[in-house]
C-alpha cells in the first residue's frame, strides 16, 4: 500500500499542528515497514533550506516530493480541477491531509483528514468573521469528501456530530502522543528552580489569559514575588486586551510572555516549574497538560472541552470563567507540599498512557480499512 501525506506542516509549523504531523510521520516510518509512504512538502520562502529539513524524512520506506509554490496557488489546486496531489504526479492507494485545509478536494483516493478542534464554528468571532466563514465553508466540503475523518479527542468527534451532523461511523478518535523533550542544563530568563508558575499556549483569546490574570493579581504579594507567572508561546491574534490587562493590574514586574521559545527552553521550564496552569476555554486535546504532567508538574486546568480527556484524575480542574478559582488553586498548590507530591505521581502515570507509536499503530489500522 502507498500512503501519500502532505506533510509540509512538520517542517513549516514548530507548534501545534506542526509537531503533531512530524512526530505521526517519524513514527509511522518506524513501526510500519510494510507500507510505501509519499511524502509531499510544498514550500515558497527559505526554499532550500526548508528542503533540506525534508529530506530528513527520507528512509527505506518514504520518498520525498517538493514543490515550490505560492500559499495561494496551493490552496487553489487544493480545490481545482486538478488537484495538488494530481499535479506532484503521485501513485498512491490513500492520501492522510494533516488538517482540513490540506484536503485535495478532486482526489479520487480515499482520503483521510485529521481534524484538530473546531474553533472556526465554536468561535468564529476569535480568527474574524471573514476567515471563519472560509474556512467554515472548506471544512464542510472536506468532511463531506473524506472517507476517514480523524477527530483527536472523544471532545472533538462529539462536536462533529454536533455541529455538523457529521455520521459518527466516519469518525474514528485517535490521542495524539506524548512529546519528548530535552531540557537544557540551565532555566532560561534567570529563573530558578521551583520559583515560578508555568503557562503554555499562543497568545490568544481561547486561551483565556485575561482571565488567568486576574487569578494570579489574586494572590498575595509575597507569593507574586516568590512564584512569578511565565506564559510561553507566540503572539497570536486579537490578544491587544490580554497586554492591556497584563497593564491594568500592574503585573509587568510579574508576568512574563517569552515568546516563542526552542524545544530544549520550553522543557526547562517545564521540568523546573512549581504548577503548570491552563485554563484555556477550549481545546481539541490539550497537548501542553500532558507535557507538564509527565514533567512531574502539578496541573491547574478547565473541565471544559477536551481537557478532561488529557488530565483524567491527575490535575486540577476549575471554571476558566471564575479567576477566584484559579487564584485559590495556585495557592493551594503553592503553599501545600503533600498536594504537589500527590499530583506529581498521578500526572507521571497519566502521561504514560499516550504514546506516539499507539497513535500511529492506530493510524495504520485505519489506513488498511481504506483499502478493503
């Protein structure tokens, strides 16, 4: 069987969706031996540097294909007449597209997409109207198109039926895996060990920082200046009211958004963090929970969504609409020490239950009832 994949977003995107492809993909090479994986890459800017990325994908069991074109020429082909796929000259049985917007909508294989949350429908107002309703209306069409669709929690199949009376014999629920980091020797920031609360997500609406704000403005000022607020990610989009909140109450000195950081900087953190929190408003899995669970960090998050799903019996839960909760929690995590032992334990045997290599094993099982 020939698997084609677009798997452009393992090289282009550091986070999220990217992350997810690229380890699905490394570890669908090493456990399936039987199989011929295509791998598709399309890149416009850093061309060859990007190109050499790629190739790092190259084994006994994949080929690599490149092409060079605009984001927007893509995205037309994707919808075409003749498609992408069509165009890379591909022989292939079945075609996996990482996310909705990756689908080739003329292909005539069967197609499997991954479908990560459905914030466009949830919260349309957070990405604008416009973009929303474009992609809106793809997703429709790629939901109707696909043979398989893959939602990456119980939270997120539900939502499909839901909101888009998607049949749930089309849906098949596969976790993503637990990322392995490698921390750095040192904490970057001049933090220290043990010293500071921990937070992880783009900087954007649904992940609820206005509100995490104003659960940390609710501790003591002894424990602000013991335990100062980290949130790492990149800027996203309408985040203006987050910064001017971060203001209002006056918590430059406390608070600090790193940016993006590397792999090796992020498990630092991770691994020397007092409490992770993340109250986010909705996620399709939550990721960065079982990151800091199975870094042996105590989890403050919402019991909305998917997040139960990640957390289990391991964390925390809190109304992310109730800062008073979020501020009573980090206190008692805080200043508790049997507490933060308790969840230490129950969150390393929570993380253990995902793996990559189930997600792919899971993955190929829906590959094979393609192609009966």
């Amino acid at each position: 069987m020939r698997i084609a994949i677009d798997a452009t977003r393992a090289v282009n995107e550091k986070a999220g969706v990217g992350r997810f492809t690229k380890e699905l993909i490394e570890n669908l090479l090493e456990i399936d031996k039987k199989n011929e994986y295509i791998l598709l890459f399309n890149f416009w800017r850093n061309f060859k540097e990007k190109s050499k990325e790629a190739q790092k994908f190259k084994r006994e069991n994949s080929e690599i294909k490149i092409s060079r074109l605009p984001g927007r020429i893509k995205e037309g082909l994707l919808s075409g007449p003749i498609g992408y796929v069509e165009r890379m000259k591909v022989e292939a049985d079945i075609f996996l597209a990482p996310t909705f917007l990756d689908c080739d909508l003329h292909l005539k294989i069967p197609q499997i997409v991954i479908i990560h949350d459905l914030t466009v429908f949830r919260f349309p107002e957070h990405l604008g109207m416009n973009l929303s309703r474009r992609y809106q209306k793809i997703n429709k069409q790629v939901l109707e198109k696909a043979f398989k669709v893959i939602a990456i929690s119980e939270s997120t199949k539900k939502d499909l039926i839901d909101l888009l009376d998607v049949p749930a014999a089309k849906i098949k629920v596969i976790y993503p895996g637990l990322f392995q980091f490698r921390p750095q020797k040192s904490l970057p920031l001049d933090l220290k060990n043990k010293s500071y609360i921990l937070n992880v997500g783009t900087v954007e609406p649904r992940k609820n920082l206005e509100i995490l704000l104003e659960g940390y403005a609710l501790l003591s000022n002894h424990l602000r200046e013991q335990f100062p607020l980290v949130v790492v990610g990149a800027s996203g989009w309408k985040n203006a009211p987050i910064y001017k909140k971060w203001q209002n109450l006056n918590l430059q000195d406390r608070v600090i958004f790193t940016g993006f950081l590397k792999d090796e900087e992020l498990a630092s953190l991770y691994q020397h963090a007092s409490c992770f929190v993340y109250p986010s408003i909705y996620e399709g899995f939550g990721l960065p929970v079982l990151e800091a669970l199975d870094f042996g960090v105590p989890v403050i998050t919402s019991k909305v969504s998917s997040l139960p799903e990640a957390g289990g019996k391991a964390v925390i839960y809190i109304d992310p609409k109730k800062p008073e909760e979020i501020g009573r929690n980090l206190k008692k995590i805080l200043t508790i020490p049997k507490l933060t032992y308790k969840y230490q334990k129950l969150g390393k045997i929570q993380a253990q239950k995902f793996t990559w290599k189930k997600t792919a094993a899971e993955f190929i099982k829906v590959f094979k009832s393609a192609t009966i």
